[in-house]
C-alpha cells in the first residue's frame, strides 16, 4: 500500500510540473500574440495621426489636433512598452526590430510635425508641398514593412513555443 501511495504522488507530481510547464508556455504565447496585437495598433495610431492631419491641413481647424496628438501620445506609450516587453523576454530580434519601427515611427512623426508647424505659421505652401511630397507615403511604406517583419518574427516564435507547449503536454500525459 505504501508503494502504490508513493507511486500516485510521483504520477501527480510529474503531472502538475507538466501543467504548471504547460501553463507557462501558453503564457508566453499569449505574451507574443500581445506584442502582435500592439505592434499592429501601432499602425493604427499612425493612420490616425495622419487622418486628423490632413483634416488640420484641409480645414485648418484646431480640433482636428486632439486626435492627432492622441495618436502621437499613444503610439509613444506603446513604443516604450513594447521595447520593455522585448528587452525582458530577452527576444533580441524584436528589441532590435522594435527599436527600428520607433525611428520609423520617429521620422514619421517629425515629418507630420514639420508640416503643422509651417501651417500654423501661414506657411501653407511649404506645408502643402511637404504634405504632397512622398516622403511621408514612402515612410509610412517603411514603418508597414518593418512592422510585417515584426508580425512574422512573432508567427515564428508562437510556433516554436507551440511545438513546446504540444511536447510538454504529451510528455505529461506519458508520466500519468
């Protein structure tokens, strides 16, 4: 009787050590994908910074630099979580990517800010000629590339931590 006690512990032992494992590495998906949905709404902000100015540049009305600056507000907050999420998960390959999207995003944002700042000064042709410049197209071009790269790097280490997820499940249920 005390063999098969010792047993059943050593089979519920090995069991939870292969849940809490289990339970860890669906976390660090969970974490990646987080990173995902957060690098994608990076994006986003960035279309709305631009959306609300170009509606400055077309009507000149100051209420379209709420969402403006609310975009530019929050797309730094993610910038700065993101690299302290990367640089703690000690994925190397996203701090380096995310430290590139935020020149990207940093570039971006300097060109947007040059260009309200010569239409508040009755500047409007040098703003309309930065505005139809393609320098603010071919960045946003850049900033979307390197965030797909991102995506992918991310799809890649969801997939590895699948794979490690799915063995230490199966090895978990072989102990029981």
């Amino acid at each position: 009787l005390a063999g098969a006690v010792v047993v059943t512990a050593a089979v519920f032992g090995a069991a939870e050590v292969g849940h809490q494992r289990t339970v860890a590495a669906l976390e660090r998906i969970d974490s990646v994908e987080e990173k995902s949905q957060n690098a994608l709404r990076l994006i986003s902000l960035m279309l709305i910074a631009e959306t609300a100015h170009r509606g400055y540049l077309l009507s000149r009305r100051d209420d379209y630099l709420v969402p403006y600056q609310g975009a530019v507000t929050g797309s730094t907050e993610i910038l700065e979580a993101l690299g302290q999420r990367y640089q703690k998960s000690g994925d190397t390959e996203g701090v380096r990517r995310i430290a590139r999207i935020a020149t990207m995003i940093g570039e971006k944002k300097s060109i947007l800010e040059m260009t309200l700042q010569h239409a508040k000064a009755g500047e409007m042709d040098e703003a309309m000629n930065l505005f139809n410049s393609e320098i603010g197209r071919n960045k946003m071009g850049e900033l979307r590339k390197e965030v797909d790269a991102l995506l992918e790097h991310n799809r890649a280490r969801i997939d590895v931590l699948s794979a490690e997820a799915g063995s230490i499940s199966r090895y978990s249920r072989l102990t029981v």
